[in-house]
C-alpha cells in the first residue's frame, strides 16, 4: 500500500535534489531496485532549456499535449515557446512550482486522479523514465489510453535495447539525504510491444535520438 509517509519520503529527495539543481549545486538522484540494479540521473538535466534527443519528440506534438510527470517544466515550457497548448502535470509542488516560474502551465496532480481534458488529449508524453511511474507500466499506460482523444498519440521514452525490464519496489537515493521507498518500473525497447498490446495500444513508430529511445503509440 502506498502510504502518505512514503510518497512523502519520495518527495523530500527528489525536491531536495531539485533545490540542489537549481541552485547550482552537485545533484544526483540513484534509483535502486530491489534486483540490485541501479540507474542514476542528474536532476540538473531536468532545469534545462533543452536535452539532446528533446527535438523529434517535441516535434510530434502538433497539438494539445499533456506532459506527464513534467518535473520542473522543461517539455511543457518548450512546446508553448512553440505555440502548442501544453500541460504540465506532476505530483511534486516545487517541480510544479519550478515549472510555472519557467513559462510552463503546470498542475500539481498525480496522473491517475480526475485531470483536466480527460479523453481530449492529442498528444501524451513520458520522457524521462515516466513509463515508470507506480511500478505498474500496463496500468499506466492504459490510463493514458484513457486520456487521449480517440486518434491521440502517446509518446514514450523506453530503456535502450540490451537493458532489462523490471516492475515492483525501489528506492532513491540522493546524497545526504535518506532513502525514500516507492515502486517503480523500467521497459526495454524490445519489451514495449507487449506491454503495450495489454494496454491495448499499438507502437506505431520508434526513433533513437543522442542515445536515447522512444516510441509512438496509438489505440489498437
């Protein structure tokens, strides 16, 4: 069960490491799962204006995007500087508070709660590991279904080819900071049709930009 304490304990690294970014100051975030694998992420990535392999998949949203777990704004700011109507959603309040100071239209809302233009969306983001997002990639994803418009497009980033798959319990890390348990997932790019197929989604296209991997998704 996930408790308000943990999501809490969550909170408090990933925020502490956004402070750390924003400010300048070294700041790493460690995933750890609980088959001893462990990923790590430089949050000051996150504050950017633009990260190599952000172009072709802002290029795909051509119309009402919402950007799912959107940290401290950076797609959201993006595609609006673009003249695309976007939303920000994610459940930390100083990666929301972050993402409004940069321009970007963000909401404090976790993706699985009532939002704003539910069935309506075009186009549906899940960059930066997001396909993780409660340890259940099949469940998330067909929320998502359930948020696009009938001809929407969900646009996802997947682990590279030669990774492993893996769902279920973690924890992140951040230095000085102690670890905060959540569940969490990772899905390798060859692993993606299947997942998909049970959320009754379809890959429609998959590109690789500076080392990273995505794919387009649609209703079967």
């Amino acid at each position: 069960m996930i408790t308000a304490t943990r999501v809490a304990g969550v909170l408090a690294v990933y925020e502490r490491a956004l402070h750390d970014a924003v400010a300048g100051r070294p700041a790493t975030l460690t995933l750890r799962d609980d088959r001893g694998g462990a990923s790590a992420v430089n949050p000051s990535l996150w504050c950017r204006r633009r990260v190599p392999g952000d172009g072709r998949l802002l290029h795909r949203c051509g119309g009402p995007t919402l950007d799912v777990g959107c940290g401290p704004g950076r797609l959201t700011a993006a595609l609006l500087r673009q003249g695309v109507p976007a939303l920000g959603i994610d459940v930390s309040p100083v990666a929301v508070a972050l993402a409004r100071r940069r321009g970007a239209t963000a909401l404090c809302r976790d993706v699985f709660a009532p939002l704003p233009g539910h069935g309506r969306w075009r186009h549906l983001l899940l960059a930066d590991g997001n396909i993780g997002i409660g340890g259940d990639p099949v469940a998330l994803l067909r929320r998502c279904r359930s948020l696009l418009a009938r001809d929407g497009w969900l646009h996802a980033e997947v682990a590279p080819a030669g990774t492993r798959s893996w769902a279920g319990a973690a924890t992140l890390h951040a230095p000085g900071h102690e670890a905060a348990p959540l569940r969490w997932a990772a899905v390798a790019a060859p692993d993606l049709p299947a997942v998909a197929g049970r959320a009754a989604l379809r890959i429609e296209d998959t590109w690789r930009e500076a080392g990273r991997w995505f794919a387009t998704l649609t209703r079967q």
